[in-house]
C-alpha cells in the first residue's frame, strides 16, 4: 500500500525525490502521511481537491479489497 501511494506521487510531481509517505497506525486504522516538495503540492492536491481526492479513493478501493481500513493525508 505504501509502495502504490509513493509510486502515484512519485508520478504526478516534477520531483520524485522529494517524495515520502509515512506510516502510522492510529485507532485501528493505517495512516499514510504523504510529503511532497512545497512547489509540488499542487500537483498533488489539485483543482478544488481533486487529485487528492481520487488518491484517496483509490488508495480506499484497494484497502478495502484486502480487508484493511486506511486513510491517507497531505502534510507539507
């Protein structure tokens, strides 16, 4: 999961490197806190929450197919 979120991240920005996702387990639930460069966030958030929002879907669809709870946030 960790994996396919930075993979997507790392896709959307012009600095893939600056890319990290963080982990953490809160209230029975996996957090993924998702770090771009400032100049990069964005591309990420999108018009009106957009991108973040399909991020969020997707990274959901696929935890939910394996049972899991997750929730994913743009920090910066």
């Amino acid at each position: 999961m960790k994996e396919l979120l930075q993979y997507i991240a790392q896709n959307l920005v012009d600095d893939p490197s600056a890319v990290s996702v963080t982990e953490i387990e809160r209230n029975g639930e996996t957090v993924y806190e998702l770090r771009v460069a400032p100049g990069d966030m964005g591309k990420v958030i999108g018009h009106q929450g957009k991108i973040a929002k399909d991020i969020r879907t997707l990274m959901r669809s696929v935890a939910q197919k394996q049972g899991k709870r997750i929730s994913v946030d743009i920090v910066d």
